[in-house]
C-alpha cells in the first residue's frame, strides 16, 4: 500500500506573518499610519477643482462679500454686511489671512483640504490621550472623517469639531495641573469662535471624563473654564425665530438617523452604520467601552433626539450629533485588539474615502461645465438660480449653491445666499424676502412636472441659471434660453416680466 503524501509544513516567513498580525501592537504602533491615512483623507479636496460640499459655493460667496465689498459698486449696492463676534466663524476668520496670499477660491480649497486631516489626528490625539496607545479605536473612527456634516459642507463646524477634540486631548494631558483651568478659558473661547456645536461638543467630552471619574456634582462643575461663551448666549442679542423642531419631527428624527453616514451607496452607507452600531451596543453589552469617552458618546447620540432642528437659525443642529456621537462612541472602545483588527477596521475608512474621491472629481467636472454659464455674463449681473434636486438620488447635490460663485467671479446678485435676516452677517438689499436660500432649491420627484412660470426670483434679476437633471415644463414669462449643457441652461430676459402680486 503507497505511502501517503505528508502535507507540507507552513513556511516560515508565512508563519511568522500570521503571528505577527494576531500580536497585540506596541501603543504607537499604528501611530504613523494614523497620521498618513489623515493625510490621505483630504483626497476629494485634491482631485477636485471645485469641492462638492454643499453649502461651500455659498460660503464662498460670503466671503468674498465680506473681504471686498468695500471696493465694489455692485457688491455695495446688493448686499449689506455686518461684522460681528459670534459663534460661528471658523472659516470667516481663517480666510483672511489665507486671501493675503492666495485667491478666495484658492483659499477656499485650503480650508476645505485641511479640515478632513485636522480631524482625522484629533482623533489619534483622543485615543492617545485617554489610553496612551492608537489602535482600532481611531481607526474605526475614521470612517467619520468624512461624515455627512463634512460632505455637507458645515466648515466652521468641521474646525471646532476637530479643535475640541484637539482641547478634549489637551484636558486629560493636563489632569492635576492647577493651570489647566485657566488655560481653558480662553481656549473654550477659541472653539466656541469656530462654531456652537463644536464648543458643545467640547463640553460634553469634558463633562464625560469628569463623570466616569466621579459621579457627583464636581462633575457638573468641572467644565467651569468652558463656560464663558454663556455669557453671549444670555447678554448678546440673540434674534431670529426661536428654535424649532420643524414639521413631522419623529419622521425627520427618523430620516437624519438613517442618513447617518449618507454617502453615495445607500446600502453601503446602510451597512456602515448598523454595524458601528451594533458593535457599540455589543461593546456596551460586555463592558468593553472606556466612559471617559463614552458618557460623552452616549449623551451626544441622545441629544440627537432631544434637540431641535433650528437653533439661533442654525439647521441640522441635531444631526451633527449622530455623526459626532458615533465617531466618539467608536473611540470608547476599550478593546485591546489583534493588528489584523486594527486593520481590518479601516473596511469602513478606506472604501468610504475612494468612492467619495471619485464622485468628487466626476462631479466637479459637471460643475466646472455648468460654470461656463458665466460666461459672457457682464459684471454685477443680477442672476436668479433654480437648483433641482432628485428625490430618488441618495447622494447629496454638490451644486445645490452653485450661483455663490456667480458672485466671487461676477459681483453678481443672486438668491442663493445664506442671509437670513438677523441671524447672518450678510443680508440682500434687493429680490424681496424669497430671494435667499432655501427657496432657490426644489427637492423634485421623479414623474412631476416642474413649472417654474411664476418664480417670484425671477421677477427682479435679468438672468435665470437652472440646474437640474429634470427641465422645467414652463418658464418664466420674458426669459429666452441662451445657453446650455446636460444638466443646466442660462436664459437672458428679453422682454417684459409679471410683476409681484
């Protein structure tokens, strides 16, 4: 009877491979990682002329109207501007000394570059903070880079995120230090500058380590250095409507939780955040969590319920804190794991960036084509915009404020500004009290028609720039389509308009 072969003994090398990846790493192991994947995150900014964030035409346009208006006509004709310390000017006071160098739009790509990496190490500063080592924590939490606040294009609250999570990091350095109280007053005074919610995030964090320390009212007390910004919110006048929770609150609770890692996929993004979440929930289940952050977690997600929609004319203001608290909750965990989890956690990270590149560099060529609306157009134009976003889409519409550029390049007047009345630095002279955002957007559904023959925009601008996968069946009386593209047409006012009723 034959001998049977002997399965061959594993190699060496393979051997010690495999024990290397079921090691525990060293606490800085994945240190450097951390700081290139960071680095790597500002990806779409770079394949990107123009930045798909949503609001960030819109930003831009308010800049340029806050850094040269005093030397254009036109600007001073159409828009008012009104400087004031308020919190929420991340951006608006970075920008100035970027435009010292480099063009506003420039300037703008800058920002929007630096703001993916900048939270990508506070978050490494986090986890090394609390736990003196960077492991699957900070690398799961990275899937949040690139949150729907950031695609949104919220750039002062992607500053303050990531700078309190930076002053989160510098509290737990600093426990015991008789100065570190007194370092934080102005520090909470700097975060609370970039924007509210991130100053309130800040609170939270600190809040969370205090009470997973001691659980009584020294916890309460604790964050007292934070706590000068109360002094705007309760002196200052603070006007607008009063905070909102909207029409259908439970239906939009509902919406913004699933959209909490709205990308592009829908089932992917789907995927991603049940499993965050059911790892969080397992994790809390078998006591694998760290409360010095996450209390702070847990009080975020649950704020996401409680708070309104609107506050201070602020939106989303609950939505933030899905994302944020599930980032948090991500750095809670307290697993001591194996490198190839550690690596395998960048599963949500990795695909999560190299989809949003590749939308970002194929729809700033759309915008780029869209822009050549512009054209030709003469400087102080008054340009009335129409955006058409598809329901069905689950993606977010990039060129939701495409016109804002319309006023960097043109010193145009359009509708598609930020600028509601006592609530923004901005405000329009001119187009009557429709002529801002949001009214220059239609979420459409598909087999509608879209009839824009009485568009009240329209009425006060001699161009229309309509944006859209969807053409409208009626146009506004007067206007004569000039030129066009796949998805957008510029048309010019030849004749007479309706007039307002």
């Amino acid at each position: 009877m034959p001998h049977e072969a002997l399965p061959e003994p594993p190699h060496p090398q393979r051997l010690e491979w495999r024990r290397w990846l079921a090691g525990e790493p060293g606490p800085t192991e994945f240190l450097w990682l951390g700081i290139v994947l960071g680095l790597l995150s500002a990806l779409p900014v770079l394949v990107a002329t123009y930045p798909q964030m949503v609001d960030y035409p819109a930003h831009l346009a308010r800049m340029h109207i806050m850094l040269t208006r005093d030397s254009s006509p036109f600007l001073q004709q159409y828009y008012g501007f009104e400087w004031r310390w308020m919190g929420n000017l991340g951006a608006d006071i970075l920008i100035v000394p970027l435009s010292w160098f480099f063009s506003l739009e420039t300037s703008g790509r800058i920002i929007s570059a630096i703001i993916p990496p900048l939270t990508a190490w506070s978050l490494l500063a986090a986890e090394w903070a609390v736990r003196r080592r960077i492991g699957m924590a900070s690398m799961l939490a990275l899937a949040f880079v690139w949150s729907p606040s950031a695609i949104l294009g919220f750039l002062n609250f992607g500053l303050a995120q990531a700078a309190a999570l930076f002053a989160f990091a510098l509290w737990v350095l600093l426990d015991g230090k008789w100065w570190r109280a007194p370092l934080f007053v102005p520090i909470g005074v700097f975060v609370w500058l970039g924007h509210v919610s991130g100053w309130g995030i800040l609170g939270i964090l600190v809040f969370g380590y205090e009470w997973s320390k001691d659980k009584s009212w020294r916890a309460f007390v604790a964050p007292w250095p934070l706590f000068l910004p109360f002094l705007s919110l309760i002196l200052n006048d603070n006007p607008g409507k009063p905070p909102s929770y909207g029409p259908a609150p439970q239906l939009y609770k509902w919406a913004i939780w699933k959209q909490a890692m709205r990308g592009t996929v829908q089932w992917v993004d789907y995927a991603m955040a049940i499993g965050v979440c059911v790892l969080l929930l397992g994790s809390l289940a078998f006591k694998k969590w760290d409360g010095k952050l996450g209390w702070a977690a847990l009080m975020m997600l649950v704020s996401s319920l409680v708070l309104p929609r609107h506050i201070f004319g602020g939106d989303l203001v609950d939505a933030r804190m899905i994302s944020a608290g599930l980032m948090v909750g991500c750095l809670c965990l307290a697993w001591r794991a194996p490198r190839w989890i550690v690596l395998a956690s960048l599963a949500l990270f990795l695909p999560r960036l190299a989809y949003t590149t590749i939308d970002w560099e194929r729809d700033s060529r759309e915008t780029e084509q869209a822009l050549t609306a512009l054209e030709g157009l003469p400087r102080g134009a008054k340009v009335a915009s129409y955006v058409v976003t598809e329901r069905r889409e689950w993606g977010f519409n990039g060129d939701e404020h495409i016109c804002g550029y319309a006023v960097v390049r043109l010193d145009a007047l359009t509708n598609c500004n930020f600028a509601l009345p006592g609530i923004h630095m901005m405000t329009i002279k001119e187009g009557g009290p429709f002529f801002r955002d949001p009214f220059h957007r239609l979420n459409h559904r598909a087999g509608r028609k879209i009839d824009i023959s009485d568009y009240n925009p329209a009425k006060h601008t001699d161009y229309l720039w309509y944006v859209g996968q969807t053409w409208p069946s009626k146009m506004p009386a007067g206007y004569k389509i000039e030129k066009s593209g796949r998805t957008w047409f510029l048309a010019r006012r030849t004749g007479p308009v309706a007039k307002d009723d």
